[in-house]
C-alpha cells in the first residue's frame, strides 16, 4: 500500500499524506482527488453489486443483419420505450454462437441449432424459403441467372434439392452476402433469387416480385433464440420474453 501511495504521489507531483507517528493524515489534496473521483468509484461499484433495475446494464443481442433489422429490433421498441438499452451484432451463426461461449453476448438469435451443453436454445420461428423473380418474369427458373448470398449457393443450393431435386448452375451471376440486396438485385431484374418469405412478403403482395413456384411444401428453417445455461439476467431474459411473443406473427 506503502509503495501504490508513492507511486500515485510521484505520478501527481503532489503529496497525498502525512506521515505521523501513529499513521497518515490526508492532505487537502488528497480531499479534493478522492471528491474527484468518488463518483467514478460508485459507478464501478454499481456494475459489479446487483441492481434491482433489470435494464440497469445494455442487453448485447446478436443475430443474421436481415432477421434483426426486419423483425427483432422492431419486436423490442416497447422494451426500448421503458428504459432497455441495446448493443446489436450482426453476423454469421457460428461466429455468433462463438461469442455467446465467450460471454461477449447475452443473447443469440440464430440460424442453426447450437450444439453442446453450455447453450439453451429456444424455437424461435420458422422461415419459409420461396423462389422469386422480378415483375414480368417468364423464363425458365432452372436455368434463369441467378442472384445468391454466398458463392456456394446455401439458401439456393438447399431450395433447388428439396423442391427441383437437381443441384443449382454452378456460378451465380451476382454474389452479395445480405438478403437485402440480393432482394434489391432481384427487383432490379439481375435475375431469380431463393429468399425468406418475411422479406420479399410486401414485394409479392404489390407485384413487384412474382413466386416461380409454390411447392406443396417449400422448405423452411427453424430460427432459434440462444442464451448460456446459466441464470439469465433480468434484460435479457426481458427480451427473450418480447421475441418470442412477438414471433408469433412472424
């Protein structure tokens, strides 16, 4: 203790205490430093003691950028609207689900199912996949120019074996990794695209994009809400809560 005073006087050039036979008096330094930083000391104090408050620290949300935009952020605005603070990452699931390990998230909407004991997964909604092409469209969709997430195809290449049962054209015409401007690539008449329904809905329903199939059953994916085994915190538990009430009219 000795030696951390001394350092902290010779780092301020200014004296702390007085040493006296019986111990240390602070000096009027010393007084106006600690009125300085007694508010700080508090506020470190208040992280680390449970507060009653359930959004007395942000929730860190992670999850897909298009899901997230389009349907999760919404959900929570009244959570907003009564004090929730959020931090929100995009990414892919596996990266996502790495981080809720390392504790660098509280919650995980995620596009697989995690493996492993340490996660508590959640069916959160499922997400149907359907063909679509711009207005107009009259071609053949097998053999159309397409428009993908990824260079490997994954929404397409799921699509084209559960409902054409044949593998896609090996090199899409337009690559671009967010749905949303694959939808935009679409609209534009770049070519077809496999998209989630909750996307293009307002799109089929004006027109401006047409469905090339409608398969008895379209294929779809389960969408899950992710958090560690352990105790949730009174946030993130909050917004679980909302999304999967609000998930029932996605």
């Amino acid at each position: 203790m000795t030696a951390q005073v001394r350092a902290l006087e010779e780092q301020l050039g200014q004296q702390l205490f007085v040493r006296r036979a019986r111990g240390v008096t602070p000096t009027s330094v010393a007084d106006e430093l600690a009125a300085r930083i007694a508010p700080h000391i508090d506020a470190l104090a208040d992280v680390t003691a449970g507060r009653p408050d359930p959004f007395a620290s942000p929730v860190h949300l992670a999850g897909p950028a298009e899901l997230t935009a389009a349907r999760v952020l919404p959900a929570l605005a009244d959570l907003v609207g009564g004090g929730l603070e959020l931090r929100v990452t995009f990414g892919l699931a596996d990266d996502l689900l790495a981080g809720l390990a390392q504790r660098r998230f509280d919650l995980v909407v995620s596009t697989i199912r995690p493996r492993g004991r340490g996660f508590t997964a959640t069916p959160l909604t499922d997400e149907e996949f359907v063909l679509v092409g711009p207005r107009g469209f009259t071609g053949d969709p097998r053999t159309a120019r397409l428009v993908a997430y990824a260079e490997d195809l994954p929404i397409i290449r799921r699509y084209w074996r559960s409902v054409l049962g044949a593998r896609p054209p090996a090199r899409p015409a337009v690559v671009v990794p967010d749905l949303r401007a694959v939808l935009a690539c679409v609209l534009a008449a770049c070519g077809v695209s496999v998209l989630p329904r909750y996307l293009c809905a307002a799109e089929l329903a004006s027109g401006q994009l047409v469905a090339l199939l409608e398969p008895a059953e379209p294929p779809i994916n389960t969408l899950f809400v992710v958090s560690r085994t352990e105790p949730c915190r009174a946030g993130p538990a909050a917004v679980r809560d909302a999304l999967l009430a609000d998930a029932a009219r996605w």
